[in-house]
C-alpha cells in the first residue's frame, strides 16, 4: 500500500472518531457549550487540557525551532521552560479561584471583580487579539500538515482543515471539543512518542529519547556522547554549536518568563478549568494537564537534536561516521533514484523545502556560507553558497520519520498526530473567542435579555466568522507556528495574567487602575510586536527590519510580553492608589473567593 493511501486511512479514521464524539456530545445549552454541563472529570479534562495545549506549535513547529535555530538549540530550551513553568502558576495562582467564583468566561470575571462594563468589555478585546493572533498558528500548522500528507498546496490544506474544525467546534460546543481532545490526546501522544522511540534506538540504543539525549552516539561505536557528536557535526559545517550559551541571557530570561505569564492569561486554556465539577478538581486538573504536557515535552528536546544530525548526516554521508567535509554531499542523483530520499522531493512540492545545485556539480552542498571559514572553504572548492535554499521549521517533525526511513505506518500516525494536535487547539481557541463575543459582548453588553436559544445561535455563528477569519489569516501567517503563538503569549502576558493576579490577590486595585493596566499592556505589548512583524501582520509594513540589531536593550518582539506585564502591575497599582477603593461588596467577593471556608462546591448559575 503506498504512502498516501496509507495516511488517508489514517487520517480519515481519526477524523470519523472526532466527528462522531462530536456528534454524541453536541451542546443542548449554553452550559454544555461554554462549560460542558460542568461534569467533565478532572483525569479527562487534564488530558483535554492536554490536547488543547499541545498545539500545532507544540507538535510540529518548537522541535524544529530547536533543531534549525541559528543560535543553537540550548536558547530554544525557554520554549520548554516557559510553557510547562505556566502551567504550575496557573494551578496554584489561578485555576482553582477562578472555578469557585463560577462563571463561563475570563471576560465575565473580570467584569465583576472590577464592578465595570467596561472593563469586561476591554477584556473581551483583549481575549480576541490574543486567540485570534494565535489561532493563525494553528491554521498555518493545519495547513502544512495537509499539504503535506495529503499532497495538496499548504493553502488547500488550510481549507480543508477550516472545514473540518467548523464541523465539529460549531455544532459540539465545549462538551463536544472535551470529548474530542480527549480522543486527539491519545492520538497526538502516540504519533509523537512512537517515532521517537524508533529514532532514539538507531541513534542511541536507547528505548526512551529523554535518555538518549544525553547518551551515547550508537553509529559511531558508542565511544562519543550523542550531543558531543551533533556539536561536532553542525560546527564543521560552520553553524553554532548545537549546545551553545545564549548570548543575551536578558532576552531569553524575559522571553521565559513571558511564556509562562502567558500560558498562565490564556483565555482557551483557564475555561477549561470552569468544566469541571468542584474547586477541588480545578487544582487536581491542572496537575494531570501538567503530567500529560511533559510526556511530550520532555521528549521534544531529543525530537528536535535528532532531526537536525538526521538531516545533516543524509546531506553528508561520511558525517555517520566520520567528518562530514572529509566525504562528499548527497548527489542529485541519489536524490532523484534512492527510495530513502524520497521526502525530498515529495517536501519540495508543499514549497517548504528547496534545494537547488548553484554550482552544476551534481551535489548538494548544505553548510553556513555566512560563515567566514566556511566562506574561505567554499572559495576553494568551487562551491556557490548552501544549496539547502530552503528549510522550513515547520516541517522538522513531520518530516524525520521519512528522513530516518521508518515504516510507512509509522509516517502516516505522524500525519495523524499533527492534524489532532492543530485542530484540537484551533477548536478551544474558536469556542473562547465565541464565548467572549456571545456571552461577554452581546449577552453581557449588547442585549441581556437574549434567551439562551438565541445565545447559542449568536455563538455558533460567531465562531463560523472566527474561523473564517483564522483561515484568511493563516494563509499569510507573520512566522512560523512556534513564533506566531508565542505573539500571543506575550500580548496574554500583558494584559489577561496581570488583571487575574490583582483581581483574586489584591483587594485595593479597582477599576479605574485595572482599565488602565490592560490598556497600557495591550497598547505597549502590541506597538512593540507591530514595529516589527508588521501592522496588524500586514506583510511589508514592519517599521523596522526583525533583527537583534534593532531590538531596544536586544529583546525581542517574543519576548516584550513580560516588560508588558510589568508596566501593568505598576500602572493598575498606581491609578489605584490614587482614586476610590473598590466598594465592601467587591472587597467581600474577593475574600470570598480567596477563603477555602465554603470551597467544597463551586458557585453556579
């Protein structure tokens, strides 16, 4: 059977799976839609969590990141770092207050805390700027994904999987998408962790990749480590040393702590703690979603070290076992003839890779010509620059199974994987911007007396526009997949974990100083990112080239996020500090929600 088939079986069957839970656990009420009745268990929601976390940018694009950054993969690390850390600060610092104070939404709290409209209405602008911006990963990693394994253009497979995610997000609601990441879960585990394994053994002898990581090199005759053989590889090359320092510990310090800010303010990420049953289960959630999350992040780092010697072994031979540049590259030839090399050609027609003979040798040269040894080498050998054109990030992931030649199954589970793991985080990410829109908006705002027929209708509808608008986007993402989330992270950051902090924590900020530290997050946050990735995304409007050079004090756009968060807390607690203390019944809720006196049940509605 050949490889197509073999990944429409198995993609096709997953599909039917989620449709079908889809269809079982379609939303009655506006409760199984934004809440899903409030009866999912903690074991199930942590793995839904899972799923709903570990997106496009977790499954395919942050190995790739880390094995293709120019600076080398340690840097990378604070991908690692800085989403499992927020997931211990949302646990402790937030999830279980915020199922006791008992709403559907973020919005909804922080309306109440803050005794304002229109700080509820600040908030449900500032939920749509973050889901959104990060919903254009998800649909760029939906997008690579199909083209790939179903060997259609990148933006066909954005349609595709547009129509699918429509088809069970719209009608299932939040009950639906629970029991759907459930399902994805399981699936998106297996596809990453198999594949390592395989690689891990013929690579390392090692049965587990966290272990092989900081094993021994098997090919070589197990004499050198396994990183000491990566470094060795990639610098003869003339690329940074794989385990490298970071040359700007401030920026990766802040760009840590921004992702952890921001996955502790995700919208997506805190409704899912309002499904479960007691406060209690809100904490026990979070920490099954923890243990979940670092089955895969633990593997990803050693994903990510083996993918990139794959690949530099495959482009030069003699680097298996010996030095790369004492053999010759990977003929042209033997990409066009040899069965193992087929990944090349099938990856260069989704547009993602490009390899290219500039000098006519009938050979593929893959080095750092920006380097000057390199340049000095090439001078004297005839080469025109790196034939490897170009590399997508993106495609590290799905493509190692084929560049370490493993079994067609195996390939097509990847495929599968991939496709669970954009679409279950693209499905939580529209419900969130639904429910802001339906709820906080029109409900909360617009027209309180809609009935609840008429709610679910403005929330279905509003998530076919949010889909819409996530697929026009996602055809011309700012990034790559890991890149565009960690935006939102930062404008998360910013804005949503600063207001939730002094909102259960501080009895003295009020609303006048909450307004105005979301403002000043948001507008900083974002003022920042668009000068240099662009205004609002546009392609070709950047003020300034996205380079380390024109970063002010050298942080980058990722990671400005935290500096955000920071300009809030003191903003909110300045304004405060000078005007009218929040009225005793604010005082009291917040007391209320604090105090464990009580905590047994949750409130409701």
């Amino acid at each position: 059977m050949d490889q197509f088939t073999l990944n429409l079986i198995f993609v096709g069957l997953t599909f039917a799976i989620y449709i079908g839970i889809a269809i079982w656990a379609r939303a009655g009420s506006t409760a199984e839609f934004y809440a899903a009745g409030r009866g999912v268990h903690p074991v199930l929601n942590g793995m839904a969590t899972g799923a709903d976390w570990m997106s496009a940018a977790s499954f395919i694009s942050m190995a790739g990141i880390i094995a293709l950054a120019p600076a080398g993969g340690y840097t990378q690390s604070a991908f690692l770092m800085g989403w499992t850390g927020g997931y211990v600060l949302l646990a402790l610092l937030l999830a279980p207050y915020l199922r006791k104070f008992g709403k559907f939404t973020v919005p909804e709290f922080i309306g109440d805390r803050f005794y304002s409209g229109g700080a509820r209405l600040l908030a449900v602008i500032c939920l749509i700027v973050i889901s959104i911006t990060y919903v254009i990963g998800q649909m760029r990693g939906v997008g690579v994904t199909f083209g790939r394994f179903l060997e259609v253009s990148t933006d066909t497979g954005l349609y595709i999987g547009a129509a699918i995610v429509f088809a069970y997000a719209v009608f299932g609601g939040m009950k639906g998408i629970t029991y759907t990441q459930v399902a994805q879960y399981v699936v998106l585990i297996i596809a990453y962790t198999i594949p390592a394994i395989f690689i891990s053994l013929a690579l390392t002898d090692s049965f587990l990749p966290q272990l092989g990581l900081i094993g021994s090199y098997a090919p070589g005759g197990g004499d050198q480590a396994f990183l000491a053989k990566l470094d060795e590889v990639v610098t003869e090359l003339g690329f940074t040393a794989y385990t490298a320092d970071t040359p700007n510990m401030l920026n990766m310090f802040l760009f840590t702590m921004s992702l952890m800010i921001g996955t502790a303010g995700l919208p997506h990420v805190i409704i899912r703690f309002f499904t479960v049953p007691k406060v209690a289960d809100a904490r026990t959630s979070a920490g099954w979603a923890l243990v979940f999350i670092a089955l895969l992040y633990t593997v990803a780092p050693a994903v990510g070290s083996m993918a990139r010697l794959n690949l530099t072994t495959t482009m030069w031979p003699n680097a298996v076992a010996g030095n790369a540049l004492d053999g010759d590259a990977v003929s042209l030839e033997a990409i066009q003839t040899d069965p193992r090399l087929n990944w090349v050609k099938t990856w260069e027609q989704t547009g993602l890779l490009h390899m290219e003979d500039l000098n006519g040798d009938g050979r593929i040269q893959y080095y750092n010509d920006k380097n000057p040894e390199m340049q000095a080498l090439a001078a004297e050998r005839g080469w025109q620059g790196n034939e490897v054109t170009k590399i997508d990030n993106d495609i590290m992931v799905l493509a190692n199974p084929e560049i370490a030649a493993l079994p067609s199954w195996v390939i097509a589970l990847v495929a599968a994987g991939a496709v669970a793991a954009a679409l279950s985080t693209a499905a939580g990410l529209l419900l969130a911007i639904s429910s802001a829109i339906s709820h906080d908006l029109i409900k909360g705002a617009i027209n309180p007396k809609i009935s609840e027929k008429g709610e679910l209708l403005a929330a279905r509808i509003s998530m076919t526009g949010a889909i819409l608008i996530a697929t026009w986007l996602g055809l011309n993402p700012p990034g790559f997949a890991a890149q565009v989330v960690a935006l939102a992270f930062g404008l998360a950051a910013a804005t949503i974990f600063p207001v939730l902090m002094m909102g259960i924590f501080s009895k003295r900020v009020n609303k006048e100083g909450a307004i105005a530290g979301m403002l000043v997050g948001l507008v900083f946050t974002a003022i920042y990112i668009f000068l240099y990735k662009g205004w609002f995304f546009i392609p070709g409007t950047a003020t300034f080239a996205d380079v380390p050079e024109n970063y002010l004090f050298g942080i980058s756009p990722l990671s400005i996020g935290a500096v955000g968060a920071i300009l809030n807390f003191a903003v909110a607690f300045g304004v405060s500090s000078v005007t009218r203390t929040p009225p005793r019944e604010v005082v009291e809720l917040v007391e209320s929600i604090r105090v464990p006196r009580g905590a047994g049940a949750a409130t409701g509605h």
